[in-house]
C-alpha cells in the first residue's frame, strides 16, 4: 500500500507527539519510587516471610535513598532477611558491620544481639558467648546487661551448664530479675541433678549377659530381641560342634560374635541416647520459660518497639 507524501506528514504529524506523550508518561511512572512506599513495602515483606523479596527491596530503598535516615534500619532489615532465609554467615557478616558502624546507638545494640544468635545457628556457640561479653564490655547500661546476661544464660542452658547458667542468670539487676523470671529458672536449674542418667560402662557390662544392657537403659523390646538372637546362634553353633558340623559351627560362631558385640555396643548407644533425651526434656522443659525481649531503634518522629521470641 503506497501513502500519498501529505497522508504520511499526516500521520506523522499526528501520531508521533502522541506516542512520545505516552512514552513519557510510561518512564516517568517506571522512574518515580517514593521512599515512604518502598521502606513501607520492604518491611511488609519481611514480615509476611518473603525474605528474599524483602532484601532486594531494602537493598533498592538503600541505593535510591542514601540520605534517607531509616538506612540503618534498612540494613538490619537485609541482616534480618537473611537470617529468616535460614542464611546465617550472610547475616552474621551484616550484622557485623552494624556494629561497628554505628557505635554507640541501640542498633550496633541490636545487631550485637543478632550477630550473636547467627553464631549460634551457625553452631558457633563459643563465638555467639563472645560476641556477648563484648556488648557487656562496650555498653554500661544495666538494660542492655541485663538482656545480654539473659542471652547468655541461654547459651549455657543449650550447652548443658547448668550451674554456668544459674550463675549468669543470677547476675541479671534485681529490677528485672521479677520479669525473666529469673527465680523460677534458677530453682529448674538446680533440679539438674536429678535428670535420670543412664552409665554407658555399666551397660557395655550387663550386655555380658545378651539383651542385660538393653533392659537396663529401658528398651525392654530390643533387649528381648537381643537375647533371642544370641541365643539360637549360640544354640546352633553348640550343636553344629556337638555333631561335628565343624564348618558349620564355625560360620555361625562368626555370625554370632558380631551379633554379640552389636550387643554390647547397642547397649552403651543406648545409654547414650538415654542421657541425650533425658538432657533435652530438661532443657525443653527450661525453654518453656523462656520470655520475649524488647528493643528500641531510633526513625524519623519517633522510635521503633521491636518484640523479639526465640523459638
């Protein structure tokens, strides 16, 4: 189809300023972010569990608003991202930086108390101690001393200190003693001894006797199982000797002698496990009475109350 030269300026005439009109509109709705939106939005995100969402809108609120003063709070909101993510080294490296950029504020607070429980993920337990005790170090307000001695009871109650655990506890101000708790906690703790043990030696001994170390340490079912194996093997092998089935009786001498040192080994495993679940009831029983902590971080007109729950 062939345009006349006037039907061609025409149309272009016409169309081009509407299409560089609604290309314009376009771009200018692409380009606009507002600050409020985008923090607004981070944060839903985080708290909706949509970590990942969460940190590619913080980290875009922190390169579009630079100047904006809820910038540390947009990155501890990546540190706690990353930390919901299940992410723990990238998190701890955040909240590494947090503390030593913004010395002597209740974030480098906060994230000294984050940096702390990403170690301990990490299973890097001494190191989430140490990360306490320099807190304790930097900051001389009872509060924060109070809430990092809490923190580190904790740690000792994970590790089964138990006496280490009453002491920290009991260096917690009398002011905030009454709301952790702290007297209920210390009078669990002292019952420690009487979590029920199990000796491994002396179930490796009574397993002398096939199924002795199992009924000993309470499996009952595995004990029975154990003594009725070693004994038809025992039994076979006696009478394939008895009629001079020598091969015979040596193989089923063989397979008994592992059967019987499965035995004795099942039994001081058993012992073991004992104590570990023994352990954790107490410690989960501990857990129950466990409290919430509270933290302030400063935003623009005001501050913000942060709840904190372990589980």
């Amino acid at each position: 189809m062939v345009f006349q030269p006037a039907f061609r300026f025409l149309i272009i005439a016409i169309g081009g300023p509407l299409m560089l009109f609604s290309l314009t509109g376009y771009a200018a709705a692409l380009l606009t972010i507002d600050a409020d939106h985008q923090y607004d939005y981070a944060q839903t995100r985080l708290d909706e569990g949509a970590f990942d969402v969460a940190i590619v809108a913080f980290n875009r609120f922190i390169y579009f608003f630079p100047a904006d003063p809820r910038i540390p709070l947009a990155r501890k909101g990546t540190g706690m991202a990353q930390f919901g993510a299940g992410r723990y080294q990238a998190a701890a490296a955040v909240f590494n930086a947090l503390t030593a950029d913004y010395q002597g504020s209740s974030l480098q607070i906060d994230a000294f108390f984050m940096l702390s429980r990403s170690h301990f993920r990490l299973g890097m337990t001494e190191q989430a101690m140490v990360d306490l005790h320099n807190l304790m170090a930097l900051s001389p307000e009872a509060h924060v001393i109070d809430r990092a001695c809490y923190e580190l009871g904790w740690l000792h109650v994970e590790q089964g200190r138990w006496n280490d655990a009453a002491q920290t506890f009991g260096q917690i101000s009398p002011d905030n003693q009454d709301r952790l708790r702290v007297a209920d906690l210390t009078r669990t703790l002292a019952r420690s001894d009487t979590i029920p043990v199990k000796n491994p030696t002396t179930a490796g001994l009574l397993s002398i006797v096939p199924g002795g170390g199992q009924l000993y340490t309470g499996r009952t079912q595995d004990a029975l199982t154990a003594f009725l194996i070693n004994a038809g093997l025992i039994c076979a092998a006696w009478e394939s000797f008895d009629n001079e089935l020598y091969a015979l009786g040596a193989v089923i001498g063989f397979v008994e002698f592992g059967f019987y040192a499965g035995n004795i080994y099942g039994a001081v495993s058993s012992a073991h496990k004992y104590n570990r679940d023994r352990i954790a009831e107490f410690r989960d029983a501990l857990n129950r009475r466990r409290q919430t902590t509270l933290s302030l971080a400063p935003v623009p007109n005001g501050a913000l109350l942060s709840l904190t729950i372990d589980f």
